[in-house]
C-alpha cells in the first residue's frame, strides 16, 4: 500500500535505472499529498481550488472552498455543501432553506437559489461559461435540469425513461451526463448532446448505471451493475461501449475524469487512478510511513491533481494529492512500467506494496 524510505543507496541507484527506462520528466515519488481540512469534498478546478464543506461549531456542515491552505464559506447557511466548482470559481451545491434542501449557485458571494418554484433540488454540476446541471423536485421524481446564467432560466431536461432523471455533470461543450431510470427496478446512464439524449446501457441486460463525470472529449464513467441491485463496478462509457475500469476489485465506482483521460474513483475501499488501461491504487504512491490510507477518489483536474477521502492515523480527513506520475501525463507504456519499478523498489528496499484490490469507500 505504502513504500518505505528510498534513503538506502541500492534503492536510490534502482531508482534512477526505472526512472531512465521510462524516460519521462514526471515528479519525484513519493507524491505529495495535502489534509484539506474539510469535512465532505465534490470538485476541484484548474486552479486547484477545492468544493465542499466544513463543520461549524455546532457540528453542522457548512459549504466551502478550499484555496492555496484558506478556507472560505461558500454560503452562510448550515447543512450545506459545495458540490462542483468551476475556473472562475462559481460554486454549486445544496443548501437547507427551512426543512427543504434546495440547489444553489454562488458567484462572488451572490447565492442564487435553483429550486424557486420546487420543494427540493441539488445542484451538481457546472462548466466553465457557468452552465450549471442538477435536480428539482416537487414531489418524489427528480427532475434534471440546466440553468443559464445568462439567461436566469432554468430548463427541464425532460425524462429519457420512466419518470426519474437527475443530472450530474456538464463539459464545457454543454454535453450532459447523469441518471434516468429506464424500468421500475433499474436505470441507465445518460449523455445528452444538442437536445437528443443517447442510453448508454449497463454491463448487463438487466443492470442499472450512473454517469458521474464527463471531460472535454465527452468520455463519461460512473458505475454499472450487472443485475439490480447488485455491486457496482466502475465504467467508462465510450463510442458506444462501456469498460470496466477495475475488474478484479470486488466492488468499484468511478468519480471524476480530466481532458487527458485519467480516471479517478474507488475500488475495494482503495483510492485508485486508472489511464491507458493501467489501474493504479493511489496508496502506493504515498510517501512512506504517512499515515494515510486513501479509501476514495473524488475528482482530478486537467494539472492531475485528485481530491477525496482517507484515513489519517485511523481517523477520516480529505486530501489533495498532487506530484503524482499523473500529473505529468506519461504514456500509458510508461505507467506500466512505472508500476513495475515500484514493485522492483520495495523487493530492493525491503517495502511492501500490497494488492491494488484491498479496500473499498469509506
């Protein structure tokens, strides 16, 4: 899970003959890895700021950005949370107005609440021209929506199946992903582009799954089951196909993506990086003896850097995890041979890097 020091000169000189095979200027391991402080994390944008939450002093979670070691509340009601921020720093997210959790969207301290008119919403999503996608509801079926901040209007997505459709995330080009439900036991992914939605299946006929991000190219992955109700298995949905990220986890989601294809998520309650058809447990790349175990990825921005969930001494924080061999995009070859040379180094340095399948979510 975690190598040990790479301080013994034999380590350091197999070091350098991996390092030269693959031929990369990629950041040294171990990757650097931050405690952000926060209590829940959804989004991270280009300038590595952070979307979440923070608990007050009453012990209730309030939304907030996380920038450069600050943090700034996002909203000033409790039970709240950011969900997703953009490059501008427009913040999305749920908060509490009375007994009812609405979708809200804040830019430069003005909240805008997205759910005038319904008893309930969420927003989760939002692109770079301050495109923001969600839910609404009146009674129990969500409704997907857009809002354009232009505009000030809010769009009913319309339903792709029977009567359930929750947005999750948009791209810069306004492609569409999230979840309808297509029977009465399960529903299907979704990508909506110029107004026509496309179903983009399960891993079996009788399956359910959720499109959880989408980047620039418009590749989505989420998670899919094969019967419903059955574990989840973390999914890319592409050119009409869908591929299992993780096979030999037991249990595995998909969380975020960036333009360059690298996935994030959680597998067997292990945070894990997926490029290039190589899955990587983000706990190998943990400095030694950190004291972190990485149960879940959330998002990564285009930079590489990932924010999520761990443990830290035993007890549950967030991280920012950046320096990492994704951070400088090697060849999918590259990374292959990078997992075998961290594998070389703890038989060398007498650390152990244990199974990339181990753990699932917190």
């Amino acid at each position: 899970m975690k190598l040990h020091s790479i301080a013994a000169s034999t380590t350091r000189r197999s070091l350098s003959i991996v390092l030269g095979a693959i031929a990369l200027a990629q950041p040294a391991l171990p990757a650097h890895i931050t405690d952000l402080g926060l209590y829940q994390v959804g989004g991270i944008n280009s300038q590595g700021q952070v979307a979440g939450s923070i608990l007050n002093n009453s012990g209730r979670p309030v939304a907030a950005v996380w920038s450069a070691g600050n943090v700034i509340a996002a909203v000033s009601t409790p039970d709240s949370q950011a969900k997703s921020i953009n490059a501008s720093g427009t913040v999305v997210g749920s908060y509490f107005v009375g007994s009812d959790e609405h979708a809200f969207v804040a830019t430069n301290g003005v909240v805008t609440d997205l759910s005038t008119g319904y008893s309930a919403g969420d927003a989760l999503g939002i692109n770079a021209s301050g495109m923001v996608v969600g839910w609404v509801s009146s009674n129990s079926n969500p409704i997907g929506f857009i809002y354009n901040p232009s505009t000030g209007i809010n769009t009913s997505l319309g339903l792709l199946g029977v009567d359930n459709l929750q947005a999750t995330a948009i791209n810069d080009s306004g492609q569409v992903t999230g979840y309808s439900t297509m029977t009465a036991t399960s529903g299907h992914a979704f990508l909506l582009e110029n107004g026509s939605f496309a179903d983009l299946g399960a891993l079996g006929a009788t399956g359910a799954s959720e499109g959880s991000a989408i980047n620039s190219s418009g590749q989505v992955v989420g998670w899919s089951s094969v019967t419903p109700g059955g574990k989840l298995h973390a999914v890319e949905f592409a050119n009409g196909s869908i591929t299992e990220l993780a096979p030999g986890a037991a249990e595995s989601a998909a969380d975020g993506i960036n333009d360059r294809g690298v996935v994030v998520g959680s597998m067997d309650s292990a945070a894990f990086a997926y490029y290039g058809g190589v899955v990587t447990d983000l706990n190998n790349l943990l400095p030694s003896n950190s004291g972190w175990e990485l149960s879940e990825a959330r998002a990564i921005n285009n930079a590489g850097q990932i924010v999520g969930y761990g443990r830290l001494n035993g007890e549950f924080h967030t991280f920012l995890l950046d320096e990492t061999p994704f951070s400088a995009t090697p060849e999918p070859s590259s990374l292959s041979m990078l997992g075998f040379g961290l594998a070389a180094l703890g038989a060398l340095g007498g650390s152990r890097v244990k199974s990339v399948f181990g753990r699932f979510r917190i």
